[in-house]
C-alpha cells in the first residue's frame, strides 16, 4: 500500500505541473503554425504542414467540423520541437474540431484556436451508443486527460454512466459519471486508439497506448506520457476483453513495463483484476484494468 501511495503521490505532482503549463498556452496566435520555424542553440527547423518531431508519417483525419477530438496541447507540441521529442510529455485533452486539413487541423484549445498535425489529434465520431459493459475511449469529464471507461449503466445509451479505468483505483475507482452525448468511442479492436500494446527495449517489456496506426508504424504514448513510435511489426497488441479468473497466471502493466502475476480476483462488473505481483523483491497486490491484461507475453526472468 506504501508503494502504491507513494507512486500516486508522485504521478500527481507531475499531472499537476503538467497541466498547469500545458493549459497555459502560448499567448500568440497558432494558425500559420505550419510555416513556422523552431529555433534552438545552434540550428533552425523549418516544420513541414502536419509533421511532428517523431519519425511518423503525415496523414489525414476523419474528424469533421464541430466533433469532440483527443489531442495534446499545443506548447506540448512546441516543447518537442525545441527539447526534442523523446525527453517531452504528452498530455491528451478533450477539445472540438473547427476544420480539418490533409495534414493538420484546427481545434479550439481552451480559449483560441490553434493548429495540431491530423497525426496527434484522436477523432471521436458523433452519434456513438454504449451497452452495459461495454469499453469506451473518452476523457475524464470531470478532471481531464484521455482515460478509457467502462460502461456501469446503459438506462441512455447515448449519455452512459461509466467508470474510468486509466485513473487510480484507490482514489477513483468507484467513481461514476455520465458522459456527455458525443463524447466518446467504442473500443471493440485492438489496434484502436486507446489500446494497449507492449513492445521490448534492451531491458523491459514496455506498456504503452496507441494514438494512431499508419503502415508499419506505431505512434504510442506511455508511462510520464512519453510518445514513441514502434514498428507495428515489434508490438504484441494486448484484448481489449480477456476472460479471467482467480488463479490466472497473466501479464500485468507496472510502472510502465509488464511483468507476471496471479489473479487474486476479478471482476467484470468494474473491469478490473487484483492482482499478485513481485517488485523489489516483495509480493503486493495491484488492481489492473481490463485492456492491459494479458496472458501471452513471455518475460524473462
């Protein structure tokens, strides 16, 4: 419990100073964003319309004018061009398409309009409805930041009341709210935004969410919202559904890297497993979201 205390303590003060300048803007008008150049110590990059500083292709959207989208703010954006993509965090947010581009897009960020590449921005197409049980991609309505949920009660299919699953058990868990209409997805494949997928570093079997496939590319983001792009080819995409029960021997998300345990229990109602695990050479108990649970990963010892 200690562990787990801890853990949260310290993922919220980085949310907390994250979103405190994340939703800070920029001051400045956003829209020619596509001409622009990014200057730094000892070089100058002229951005092409709809790049971002990973290596992943420009690409269209299907999100129409006045739809809810999910995308990162832009001084995120900023930030990466200038420290470099890999040393920068993401933060997904809720926000409305204003028009949409072959390559980048127009959003309305908090109180201006600015532009993100179609890359990053994560369509939500209106008119969805959600089942009892079903799994959904939205935000946390009352916070914010991209979170799947899961669906409690169905009595308005298209408002449902939900639970999140991407916030802390402990502290969130058992908290319920309806959804606004239009402003989510059903998740039913693996390989959709908001899945899970893991992949191998020299080290570890690494935990991360897609944002969106594109040929043989993966754009993901992770533990700290880090982004990495992963060849679709390196990743084992984890169920968005699994049947389970106590006793199961699975693959479970820590910190960011999967490593084994036992299922303690589960249930279905709330989408989530308490599982048994090892770390730091101590047995504990962690509660796990469905969609991140695995059992065909094979780790090393």
């Amino acid at each position: 419990m200690t562990n787990n205390i801890y853990k949260f303590t310290f993922v919220s003060i980085l949310f907390s100073i994250i979103l405190l300048f994340g939703n800070c803007g920029t001051g400045k008008n956003n829209k020619d964003s596509s001409q622009d150049s990014t200057n730094t110590e000892n070089t100058t990059i002229e951005k092409i319309a709809g790049q971002i500083p990973f290596d992943f292709p420009i690409v269209k959207t299907s999100s129409k004018e006045g739809e809810y989208v999910l995308s990162p703010s832009k001084s995120f954006l900023d930030e990466a061009w200038t420290e470099g993509g890999e040393n920068s965090t993401f933060i997904f947010y809720s926000r409305k398409m204003v028009k949409s581009g072959e390559s980048e897009s127009e959003v309305v960020e908090v109180s201006e309009n600015v532009i993100i590449p179609n890359s990053l921005i994560i369509p939500i197409p209106s008119g969805q409805e959600a089942k009892k049980g079903d799994i959904v991609l939205t935000w946390w309505q009352s916070g914010s930041g991209m979170s799947r949920a899961i669906v409690m009660d169905d009595s308005n299919p298209k408002e449902p009341k939900v639970r999140y699953l991407d916030l802390d058990w402990e502290y969130y868990g058992e908290t319920e709210e309806n959804l606004k209409p239009n402003s989510f997805v059903k998740i039913t494949d693996m390989w959709q935004p908001g899945t899970s997928v893991a992949y191998k570093d020299d080290y570890y079997m690494n935990h991360v969410q897609v944002v969106r496939v594109e040929g043989d590319k993966v754009l993901t983001i992770g533990w700290a919202g880090r982004i990495a792009v992963i060849k679709k080819q390196d990743c084992y995409p984890i169920p968005v559904t699994l049947d389970l029960k106590k006793g199961d021997k699975v693959q479970v998300p820590h910190i960011g890297s999967y490593t084994n345990g036992i299922i303690n229990k589960y249930d279905a109602n709330v989408g989530r497993a308490w599982v048994d695990i090892e770390f730091g050479g101590q047995k504990q108990e962690i509660v796990v979201p469905i969609g991140e649970i695995t059992k065909d990963l094979v780790l090393e010892d």
